[in-house]
C-alpha cells in the first residue's frame, strides 16, 4: 500500500471526530481525478510511503493508544484486500469509518459488509457533464448511486455512543461547488427520496480551486448567495445533518502528507 498519513484528525463531522479525533489513515491514489481536489498531491501525483498490512495493523494500534474515538480509512478503494489483511492483524475496538467519494462498486463495498462501521461517502454529481468535467468519471452518479444505497443497507439506521460518536450509520457529504447548485439541489433531492429517512447529510462549503483549475465557473469561491440556495433547499427538503461553517474555506485546513511527522 502507499500512505501519506497516519495521525489524528480533529476536522471531520463531530460525530466522526468526537472530541479526541479520528485516527485517520490516508491512502494514496483515488478512483477519481477530480479537477479541483485539495489533497491532489496524494489523489492525482500518488505521494506516498509503501506499508505492508502488518506496518498498518501496528499504526491502527499506535493510533488507538493514543485515544482516539474513530479510525477513518480515507480513498482505501485501491487497497481493500490490504487493509482486510492489516484488520486481520490488529482490529481496534473503535468505529471503523470508510471515507470514500462515493465511486465504488457494489462488489467492492460488499467485501467490507460486516467490517467497516460507519460509511462516509461523498455524493459529488448528478449529470454526466458534471461527473466529466470536473472528475473524468461521467458514470459517476450511475455508479454513485448504487453504492450508497448499499452502504446504507449495511449499516442501517445510525446509531451513536453516548459520547455522540456515530458507531454504525452512513453520512452522506456533498460539496457545494461554484456554478453548480443546480447539480446540488438534484442530488439533495435523491437522498430524500431515495436514501433510509434520516440518514444524515454533512453540507460542505470548503471549497477553494487548488492544482492551478482553470474550468470556467470553477475557478473561484462558492458565494454566499450559491449557498443559501443549497443550504435553504437542505433544509426544505427536512433533511437531517450538519452546515459547514464559512471558515472551514481555508488552505490551512489541508494535512500535511508524506512528511515525518506526517505518522504516528
């Protein structure tokens, strides 16, 4: 496997991060190319530091002394027989959280049935324009959504620690991107026909163009009136969850990755 990072997380939805953080673990490589992606150096250029299942199973360990109330396994798409292989090893007494961008097979999130506990999956768009353009992926909502109803399946109805973590459950993200609430407004409206009642939705709005994005409409900031619109359709819709905070807009935000101090 190539990783990037292995160390705590305080910036994840509260129910992921609690109070302590998330140990997250950041696999290099993605199922997407997306053209505006803030960790392109690890999802686009592959940055990273090779482990074995056995160097894994001992950074869960490592992580998990160090009190942390979740393990987040973030894009670990391209290395599911790996990271079966680490849990086999070592398994923490700790949610398992699957942070993905919701591009995966039905086959692929089948093999995780009964090990992951907790699926943190984007929902990134609705046309193939869309999916084109910004991901080189225009399946990606065909593909996108099959996968989520399986998570949720998995999962069921989100259940949580008394400390409010989530220990089983499925969140679903969607990033507002600038030029393209429309795409927003469709997809909220999926979730809420299409998704369990209840299942939680984390509005993000922490877009900036990084990798030098040069795509008309996607080179500058969501403005606040493009948030509105999504937002005031989020919550016309009843859906529950959590709205991102105009602050969390920031490059400092970023981890840094495939430093030494990068892993615990």
């Amino acid at each position: 496997m190539l990783i990037a990072r292995i160390a705590p997380h305080l910036w994840e939805e509260p129910p992921i991060s609690g109070t302590r953080g998330t140990g997250a673990v950041f696999f290099s490589g993605c199922t997407l190319r997306c053209a505006y992606c803030q960790n392109g150096e690890i999802s686009h250029r592959n940055q990273g530091r090779p482990f074995t299942p056995r160097g894994l199973a001992d950074s869960l360990k490592r992580l998990e002394d160090l009190g942390m109330q979740s393990v987040s396994f973030i894009t670990g798409t391209p290395f599911v027989p790996q990271i079966l292989e680490a849990l086999s090893l070592y398994r923490p007494a700790l949610p398992l959280v699957w942070n993905s961008s919701g591009y995966e097979t039905v086959e692929t999130l089948r093999l995780l049935e009964g090990v992951i506990d907790v699926y943190l999956p984007d929902l990134k768009h609705f046309s193939p324009r869309a999916g084109a353009l910004c991901a080189k992926a225009p399946d990606y909502f065909e593909a996108a959504s099959r996968a989520l109803p399986e998570m949720c399946r998995q999962t069921g109805i989100p259940q949580y620690s008394p400390e409010g973590v989530m220990t089983r459950g499925t969140l679903v993200r969607h990033l507002i991107l600038p030029s393209l609430t429309a795409e927003s407004l469709k997809l909220l409206t999926w979730i809420r026909d299409t998704l369990p009642e209840g299942t939680p939705v984390s509005l993000m709005r922490q877009y900036i163009p990084y990798n030098g994005i040069a795509i008309r409409g996607l080179d500058r900031r969501v403005t606040g009136k493009e948030y509105r619109r999504v937002r005031d359709h989020m919550l016309a819709l009843g859906l529950p969850g959590y709205l991102q905070e105009p602050a969390a807009a920031d490059p400092c935000f970023v981890p840094l990755f495939n430093r030494d101090e990068s892993f615990v």
